[in-house]
C-alpha cells in the first residue's frame, strides 16, 4: 500500500480542479504530470540498481515524499484564489516530484522483491490496490460526513504524512526482523554488509526474456489509464436529473474509484490462487489485447459533456458499473500475473534488475496512456 500514498494527492487535487478554466480536462494533466517524470526516474533507477543500496534509495524517496506532502499539508489553509495559474502550476510539480519519488520507491521495492517467492512478490502487488480501495473508501466516507472541502483535505493530508513517517520507522525496523536476515534477496536492506558492484545490469538479455510480458504489461496499463479516471469519472447515471444522493453525489465516487479499486484487488488477490495463463503461453497477450474492447464501451456510455460523439448506446447505470468492475478485474489479475512473471523468467543474478524493467513497462504505459487520454477526452 506505500507505493499509493501519492492517491491522497490525487484525490485532494482534484477537488482544485473545479477552480480552473481548463478543468474540464484537468485529469489528463494530472495523470500526464504523475507518469512522464516516472520514466526518467526508472532509467535512472535502472542504472543505480549496482551502484546504490536499495536501502539508500528507498528511504532517499520516502523523506523527498514525506517533504513534498508537508509543503502541500501546510498549502490546504493557504488562500490561492488570487494566484491560481501559479498554483495549478505548483501543484502539477508537487504531482511530478511526488509520483517520480514513488516510482523509485516502488521500483526499488518491486526489484527487490524480485528476489523473493512468487507468491511474496504477489502479496506486495496486491497490497499496492489495497492501498487504493482505502483512499477510495476514505473519500467516499469524506464526501458524506466532511461539511469543509478544506478541512477534508487537511485531513487527507496529516494523514499521508502520518503514514510517510509509519513507513520510514517501519522500514528502518525491517533488518531486525529473523526473515529478513535468512533471506539472501535482503541483503539490500544492510548496505554495510553488501559489496555494491559499480556495473550497470545487463539490459539486453533482461529486454529478450522479458520483451513479450513487458508489452503485455505496457498495454495493460495503457487501456487502464485512458479509461480510469478521464474516461470513467465523467460517466454520470442516467438519472442525474432526479437530484437523487445516488445519482448526484455518490454515482461517481462508489461506481467509478470505489468499484474499478476494489475489482484490482480482488484480480491481483485472483492470482495467489490461479497463476493461468502462462508467461509463454499465447492466450496472455491475446487476453491482453482483448481489454480494447472496454474503450469505446466506456466512450458509449453516458459520459458528459460530448463534444462530438453525441450517440449514447449504454443509457442505464447498470452498464458502466458492469464495465468498471471488469476493467478493474481484468487489470488486477492479468497486471499482476505479467509482473510476478517477469522476474522469474531471468536468472537469478538479474531478478532485481528485472523487476525494475517490468516496472519501467508498467509507467511507460502509464505515460503514453495519459498522453493519449488527453486526445480521446478531446475526441468525444
């Protein structure tokens, strides 16, 4: 779940989102400025894997993320109204810092873990949506007892930086633990016990093993980030003249980040029991490529406002709620299946390395899908 604290900024933002001009597509940027930086972070990242103790780099990343939360925690009084240009811009950068910093950190942990039992590197994924499904829950509890957006956002963030620092302590524990000191993959937590090498991985023989289960991984989370949030979250119930709680209030927050966080989790939890289909086997990317079928089920949907694809097929609520929970199942388990995968088809020596690779998939993907969310938000 560390790997989604940057969840409470996302959701905090985008309440700020109602006070610009460009809000209709204020989303987009988010998503672009939360995943682009994270591809030069995982390069980098890629290239100190020898060079710099995992322990150096995951806890470097929690203090930058444990900085940026405290500078935006102490922002959330702060009246921007007459500055908001310079805000949106502020807060676009603290997005970038805070989302390249995770991506370190969950890289680091990711490659890491590699090193571990499959089903250690599974139970680390499904903690990731775990993390989720909490913001999602807290934000609808927020959204029906908070009566002060600003209060509800100071809230958000005490509690990030109460868990930041959770985190930091928790990690620093974690070499005192007998498991970590049995298990040779954690050595990365003693760097005075470690020998650091100064050569970079090998990358083409981890590109050749991996190539296939990365771009099934690139494409996973390229689909899922067009759809969910720009796509999904502009999806209102059909009955949204009623002024009904359901249809006004909750439709979006329970059928849109509750639902499609808790279908992730419960696919990424699917595979601690059911590891099928195989990393060689062709139904995997073929299953991959069939989740295209969820973007123009979403485009045609009740999604608002339309621009240009006026036509509405899906005119109950019952439909993106079904969509939702598929795109979310779908990613959860065929996500985690790739990523748990990938590891353990290179030798041992490169498993680390590896991880990082497959998470450098996973962001590509995030960063080209968010790029291209902007044009499909325009398109419709």
């Amino acid at each position: 779940s560390w790997c989604h604290k940057h969840r409470h900024l996302k959701c905090f933002l985008l309440c700020f989102g109602l006070f610009f001009p460009w809000q209709d597509y204020f989303e987009s940027y988010i998503s672009i400025a939360s995943t682009v930086p994270s591809v030069l972070c995982l390069i980098g990242n890629f290239l100190l894997v020898n060079k710099v103790p995992a322990s150096v780099r995951i806890l470097s990343s929690l203090f930058v993320m444990l900085t940026v939360f405290l500078v935006i925690t102490v922002l959330v009084k702060v009246d921007t109204s007459s500055w908001t240009t310079s805000f949106f811009a502020l807060t676009v950068g603290c997005v970038a810092v805070v989302s390249s910093a995770s991506t370190v950190f969950s890289s680091s942990i990711f490659g890491l873990s590699s090193c571990f039992p499959m089903r250690n590197l599974q139970a680390l994924i499904s903690g990731q949506a775990m993390g989720g499904t909490i913001s999602a829950v807290a934000s609808v509890i927020d959204l029906a007892a908070a009566a002060d957006v600003t209060d509800s956002a100071l809230a958000y963030f005490l509690t990030a930086d109460i868990f930041i620092v959770i985190c930091i302590m928790v990690y620093l524990l974690l070499p005192r633990l007998e498991y970590s000191r049995c298990v040779p993959a954690c050595q990365g937590l003693f760097p005075s016990l470690v020998t650091v090498s100064t050569g970079i991985p090998p990358l083409r023989p981890i590109l050749q093993k991996t190539a296939l289960l990365g771009f099934c991984l690139f494409y996973v989370f390229f689909i899922s980030i067009i759809i969910f949030p720009s796509l999904s979250s502009n999806i209102e119930s059909v009955s949204k003249s009623s002024g009904s709680p359901w249809s006004t209030k909750y439709f979006t927050p329970l059928t849109c980040f509750l639902l499609y966080n808790f279908a992730d989790w419960c696919g990424r939890q699917v595979t601690a029991w059911i590891q099928l289909p195989g990393p060689k086997s062709k139904l995997l990317p073929a299953l991959v490529l069939l989740r295209t079928i969820f973007l123009p089920l979403f485009i045609l949907s009740n999604y608002q406002p339309r621009a240009h694809i006026q036509t509405v097929v899906f005119k109950q609520d019952f439909y993106p709620v079904v969509f939702t929970a598929l795109l979310g199942l779908s990613n959860g388990y065929l996500g985690t299946l790739v990523m748990v995968y990938g590891p353990k088809i290179v030798p041992k020596e490169l498993a680390e390395a590896a991880g990082v690779v497959m998470t450098f998939y996973l962001v590509l993907g995030l960063a080209v899908g968010s790029a291209c969310a902007v044009f499909v938000v325009h398109l419709v």
